[in-house]
C-alpha cells in the first residue's frame, strides 16, 4: 500500500514554504536561500515549522545537521512531535521505529538560550571560558545585584538607589540590545540617569563577580555566541555544523539574536524564520520588531518572503476586527486574514459606567456563557496589566467562581524550589558561592555571618567540599553540616549515575523543608515535579541549566484553588495570552491609559507595539470576543471635595473602521450603595469610649 502525501493537510501558501528550495539530485540534501514565513494569528505556524522539518530529512537532509530555535522548549518538543507523526505516515512506517531512529538525530532543536550554553560548553576554551560555568536565573542575578549595592554602600545613600530587580533590568537591556548604558537610561530608565556612573560601576562590579566563580547568567549566553559569530574562523567552525537553521517566533529575537543568525548564515543559505511582526510585543525584553521587518532586505538577493493569512482558529467576524485594527499599523508585512471556519457572532463593543460595573458584565457573562455549555476553561479575561483585574477577582470570588491567573509566582522563585536546586548547583560548581550561601543558611543555627565565613574558607581551599567537616561550626549545626559534606562528595563522585541524586539531595532536605516552612506539605507538588523533571535530561548540568533557561509553571502560580471545583476561568495579562487561544475573550478596560498604555505615548515605536498587544488579544479568540470601555475609573487620596473619579477615554486604536465591525451596547451596573449615602443627622455615638470599656 501506497505511503499517503504528508503535505495533503496543507494549504498552498503553507505547501510553497514546507518545499521552498531545491532537492540536490542525489537525494542527499536540499539548497535553499533565505526564505521569511510570515504566519498571522492561527494560520498553523507549528504545523508548517513540522513539516518543513520532515520534509528536508525526506530528502536527505541529517536531522543531526538541522538548527531547530525556539523560544520555549515545549515549542521544540511539539515540533520534533509532529515531525515524527509527518515522517511516520510519509514512510508508511506503523511502528514508528524508522521515523523515531530519524528524529532521535535531531539533537539541535531548542531555545537559542538552550542552544548556546550547548555551543559554550564545546568552544568555551576558545572564548577563555571555563565549560564548568553555572547558569544562574534571574531571581539569583538579582540577588548577586543586592549583594553588590550593599558591598558598594549603594543602600545608604541619601536618595534613592534603584533597587536589584530594576539594575538586572538596566543590565539586560544594555546588553540585549547593544545600546549605550547612557541611551538605555534616557530611553527606558529616565529617573535613573543622575546614577548613570554608580550603574556603570555597579554592573562591573557585576560582571567582574561572576566571572570569578564561573557564572553565568541568562544574558551571558547570547553574549559569548554573539563574541563567537563576530569572530570570523570561529564562526564559520560553528556554521559548519549545520546545513539548514529554523526559526520559530522570529519577531520576539532581540538585535543579539539577529545577528548570531546572521554570523552563522551570512548568505542566507539554508535558513527559514517563521513569524508574525503583528504579534511583535516583548520590546520590554529588548525584542527587536526591526529583525523582521528587515529581514528579506538583509540578504542580497532578497530573501523570498511567503505569507500565511488563512486562519484555522477564529470565526471570519473576529478577524475582521483584527484586520481593521491592523490596517492603520504603519510599517508591517501586510496580511489579510481570512478564516476557515467562516461567519460567526459580531465582536461586542460594551461600555460601562465604572469598574464595578465592568466586573459584574464580565462575571454575569462569563456564568450565562458556563449554563450556554462554555466551560470555564474555555473562556479567559485579559488585561493590560495584572493590577487590571483586582476588581473583577473580587466580584468572582462573591459568585464563587473559581479561576487561575497567570503572571504570579514563577517555578524557580519559590523558596523552597531554589532550596534544592542550590544544592545541585553547588555540587556542580563548588566554586558557585551563591549557591553555597544559600545551602549553609538552611542548617539549624547557621546565621548570615556564620554562613559567610564558612564560604570564605571553602573559597580559601579551592572549594574542597571536605573542609564542611573541618570548620569551626555552630553548635546547632554540630550534626548537619557533616551529613551536607557527605551529600556533597557522594553526589561529585566520578563515577556517580545523575539519575536518583536529586532523591539523595531531597531526602537531606526534607527535614530542613518541615522546620523552615509552615504547611510544608502544599510544597511537595513542586519538589515531586522537579524530581519527575530531572528523568528528562542526560546529566546534573542539563537539567540544572535547562530549568534555568526554560522553568515549568509552579503550584503556586495560581491565584486561587481552581481545582477543588470542576472547572476554572482563566485570567491573564496579554503578554502571558500570547500563543494560547480560548472559545471567548473577554478584554477589559480598552481605554487610552491601557491600549495604549500611559508609559507608551512619548515614543512612536512604543505606540505601535501597543496596537500589536491589542490584536494579540483579540486574536486570542475562537468564537466570541468582549471589549469592554468602563466610563469612570476612581480617584484615590482625593480632598473631601475632590473629585471621586475620571473619565476614560475609549482606545485610540478603537477607530471607526474598527467599531463598524462590532455590536456596541452599554451597561449600567447595580447602585453603589455608597453614593447613596448621606450625612445623618443623628446624635453622635462615641464608639471609641464603648470599644474601651469593654476592657
């Protein structure tokens, strides 16, 4: 029997990119220039990446010499997924085993931060870098910050020095995108100038105290493949390696990204990047919208440029809004979408008077939608910023309407998450004393001071772990520091498998887990999914560097218990939404202040980035779409006389060639019994005087 077409299921813009290039007659490659996909709001971005992918190993292209970049590693693993089914059913292959022998060589499939602690490992020698290094996140880069305005004297200052989380932000911007610390500041950080040489020094100070105990951050990655691709024979070494390089999401790569792309195919052979510049909303990650507006300019000839707009996830309606929206953007790649699915419900343009009225329109809805058959799950609220939603969270939880928010706590900021995986680290740099400080610090009796000291004598004898046994100790700790010392020589032995340590790390850490934290009990879902995870990767240093570089979502992500009921909404700022899609969005607060936000009118660039998260957020819609205008929005810390409230203006993107594609109504929501109270002329009663005798 015949093997069936595995390109059937696609259409013809997507058919003309999975075969864009030329098969080398001998079957054992394909040639192709440089070739940009842009692939609107649900027109099978992941599918035409899968089949491509399939396709070029089908004509003789070795998975092992295809560069997959993503920018999650769940992307990579669904798309070496759907490269196996395509490969399955084009080689007639029931078992699989052929297709699976294939696409175990597609080794380089990952996020380009993934990618490049692989390449540093293999060339660091080349940039003087020890391929021992740490990879710290960004809760440690911003601690390692703390640590070193306090050093430098920073906190006592007669003014204000900006915190540890706005100079890792100061810092990443700098160097994502290879701007001046002076332009950075005046562009992003305006009231941090008058600091700009205590910054400069700061973040020295900074770089200059990873590189002594061979860390490296999230940034650090893109900046030595970047050194790597600026170097000439390096790079070309590097290039070698790869015959065809895939892009996913090319509208989120910062000018660092751009250019390793560009280091490692300067003309343009073999490399596809796939993306919507529509959806470009990260500017605040330094992403820079520029990489593929610019792209088919970048190569000479041009790159061949194909565009995807048939949309399988939205009624025609929503598109028609988002079309409208989009239609007044300035510089873009045009697309018109149109859908598969054909007509549906209007989106609703609904007006408010106020806040609370918004949040009982959202709430009523979303119930009517639940008796209608939409579960909960398959509807979502989505908001500018997380403190958008407080009101409606309130009128939820009166209804008893369970949901989950998304932008809370994240994997590896959880306390006690951190806790074990200091312990790895350290066993896997024992020269990375961040982690030691930390690890010391979870003993009985052992204080900050106590802490440091035993660091400085680590750090005195090369960080042998044996010294633990050895130092003066609390004597608290009289027993637990020796039992660490064993955990950590048993877990650096040569000859130790990787898999059961996180066990032997965990099992010294629970006793320490009981005594430090209350209800001990709700944080062992996260340490049972780290050990689960840690099954997944091939060594101690994969796993640590890769949760670093791509954390799973924690239990403690949500904001309330959703699954003590059947079902749950879902709330999200927009930027979270991005690439998930729900039955019925419902968007609130579509003002000026919002879209566009208040901090993005004073730059062109910025207030076009806002009408992209706009159409990010309706495009997030399958079947019906709510934006919402509330009228007022309240006044706090007013004078008695002051006004209680100001008028929102509706969005200036809301044109209206935008609105004739919506139902407008308006709602009123109950009485606020507070303005409906007046001052009473009654005898006063001194509750003070009561409240004092009762005692």
């Amino acid at each position: 029997m015949a093997a069936a077409d595995p390109l059937a299921t696609l259409n013809t813009p997507q058919r003309k990119a999975v075969t864009f290039g030329q098969p080398l007659a001998d079957g054992k490659g394909v040639r192709a220039g440089p070739l940009l996909v842009v692939a609107g709001a649900g027109t099978g971005k992941t599918s035409t990446i899968a089949h491509r992918v399939a396709w070029l190993v089908m004509h003789g292209v070795d998975p092992a010499r295809i560069l997959l970049l993503t920018f999650t590693r769940r992307a990579a693993t669904e798309m070496r997924r759907r490269a196996h089914d395509i490969l399955r059913q084009a080689l007639d292959d029931t078992l699989g085993n052929r297709a699976q022998t294939m696409l175990q060589r597609l080794a380089w499939a990952g996020t380009f931060h993934s990618i490049g602690n692989r390449l540093l490992r293999h060339y660091g020698r080349q940039l003087n870098l020890e391929p021992g290094f740490t990879v710290i996140d960004r809760s440690d880069s911003a601690d390692l910050f703390d640590n070193l305005r306090q050093e430098l004297g920073y906190t006592e200052q007669y003014q204000r020095f900006p915190r540890k989380d706005t100079c890792l932000a100061i810092y990443s911007w700098r160097v994502n995108t290879q701007k001046s610390l002076h332009d950075t500041l005046e562009q992003q950080f305006n009231w941090c100038l008058g600091w700009e040489q205590d910054l400069a020094k700061l973040c020295r100070a900074y770089v200059e105290r990873k590189q002594r105990y061979g860390l490296l951050d999230y940034d650090d990655l893109l900046i030595y493949w970047h050194a790597m691709m600026n170097e000439p024979k390096l790079a070309q070494h590097v290039a070698a390696n790869f015959d065809h390089v895939l892009v996913d999401e090319y509208q989120d790569t910062n000018r660092l990204q751009g250019e390793i792309l560009k280091g490692l195919r300067p003309d343009g052979a073999g490399i596809t990047v796939v993306g919507d510049d529509a959806q470009s909303i990260y500017s605040f990650r330094g992403a820079a919208v520029e990489n593929i507006l610019g792209f088919p300019d970048a190569y000479t000839p041009k790159a061949e440029v194909i565009t995807l707009a048939q949309n399988y996830r939205a009624t025609q309606p929503i598109l028609d809004v988002s079309n409208a929206l989009m239609a007044d953007a300035p510089r873009q790649h045009r697309k018109h979408l149109l859908s598969v699915r054909g007509p549906g419900g209007r989106p609703q343009y609904v007006t408010t008077d106020e806040l609370q009225s918004q949040a009982e329109f959202v709430a009523g809805q979303v119930l009517k939608r639940r008796e209608m058959g939409v579960l909960l799950r398959k509807q979502a609220v989505l908001f500018r910023n997380a403190s958008a939603s407080d009101v409606l969270e309130v009128e939820l939880l009166r209804r008893k309407v369970p949901f989950v928010k998304y932008g809370g706590l994240k994997f590896l900021e959880a306390a006690h998450v951190k806790d074990l995986l200091a312990v790895l680290r350290w066993a896997d740099n024992p020269r990375n004393t961040m982690a030691a400080f930390r690890v010391l610090q979870l003993l009985p009796g052992m204080g900050p001071a106590n802490a440091q000291r035993i660091v400085a004598e680590l750090e005195a004898r090369n960080g042998q772990f044996a010294v633990l046994a050895e130092v003066k100790k609390p004597a608290a700790a009289l027993q637990d520091l020796p039992k660490l010392a064993r955990l950590l020589g048993t877990l650096t032995e040569p000859q130790k498998p990787w898999p059961g340590q996180v066990a032997l790390a965990r099992a010294w850490y629970q006793p320490h887990l009981e005594r430090l934290y209350e209800q001990s009990h709700t944080r062992i879902a996260d340490l049972d999914q780290l050990e689960q995870l840690s099954g997944q990767f091939p060594s101690r240093e994969r796993f640590i560097t890769e949760l670093a570089l791509d954390p799973p979502n924690a239990a403690g992500d949500l904001s309330g218990s959703p699954l003590h009921d059947e079902d749950y909404l879902v709330l999200s700022t927009v930027h979270s939404a991005k690439g998930m899609e729900w039955d019925t969005v419902y968007l609130l607060n579509v003002v000026d202040g919002s879209f566009p936000s208040e901090f993005s009118t004073g730059r062109t660039e910025l207030i076009d980035e806002e009408r992209r998260l706009l159409y990010v957020a309706m495009t997030r819609a399958r079947n019906e779409l709510y934006l919402c205008q509330p009228l007022k929005f309240p006044l706090t810390q007013q004078p008695r006389n002051g006004d209680a409230h100001v008028y929102g203006a509706r969005s200036r993107f809301v044109t209206e060639k935008v609105l004739k594609c919506c139902e407008q109504s308006a709602y009123q929501g109950s009485q606020n019994s507070e303005g409906l109270i007046v001052e009473a002329r009654a005898e006063k009663i001194d509750v003070a005087a009561k409240l004092k005798d009762m005692w």
